[in-house]
C-alpha cells in the first residue's frame, strides 16, 4: 500500500523521488517501527544488525519500487518522469 502512495506522489511532486525514494522509504520504516508498532503493542526494540538490515532492506526495496515506477511509466507513456514530460511538452522550462 505504502508504495503505492509513493508512486502516486512521485507523480505529483517530483523531488518525493529524492535519492531514488530511499528518504521516503526510511521515513515510513521508521513510522512503523516507532509509531504504528507500539500503538499495536508490539515492541520496537532494535539491536545494531537489526538497524543495518533495516536501512539496506529499505534501499532495496525503495529503489526497486522507484526502478519499476520509471521503468512503466517510460513504457507507457515515453518518458520517465513527469518532469521529462512537461519539459517535452512545452509546459516547463
């Protein structure tokens, strides 16, 4: 669900793909590790291997749901980004 709200909002405002999503990524890991998790009772406790793993599983999955994003919306619509889109279109500078 979450990247879904990330691919919809990418469209929108372009800098949410900052470092290929992996800000937003971190963001919402943190949102449920921190937020979510103890609201539900479940604890949130985290050890140094535990950190690491989260911030490269993070990366992975942001940057695959990034490289997805742009690879499907270059097949369907021939740009990568709306940014791309706009400036190809006479509608940005």
């Amino acid at each position: 669900m979450m990247a879904v709200v990330y691919c919809v909002v990418a469209e929108i405002l372009p800098k949410f793909r900052l470092l290929k999503g992996f800000v937003y990524g971190y963001a919402v890991a943190l949102g449920a590790h921190y937020v979510v998790f103890p609201i539900i009772g479940i604890p949130a406790d985290f050890n140094i291997q535990g950190f690491i793993s989260e911030i490269i599983g993070t990366g992975l999955w942001m940057w695959t749901i990034e490289t997805f994003r742009s690879y499907c919306r270059a097949k369907w619509v021939g740009y990568s980004t709306a940014v791309e889109e706009q400036v190809a279109l006479g509608l940005s500078k």
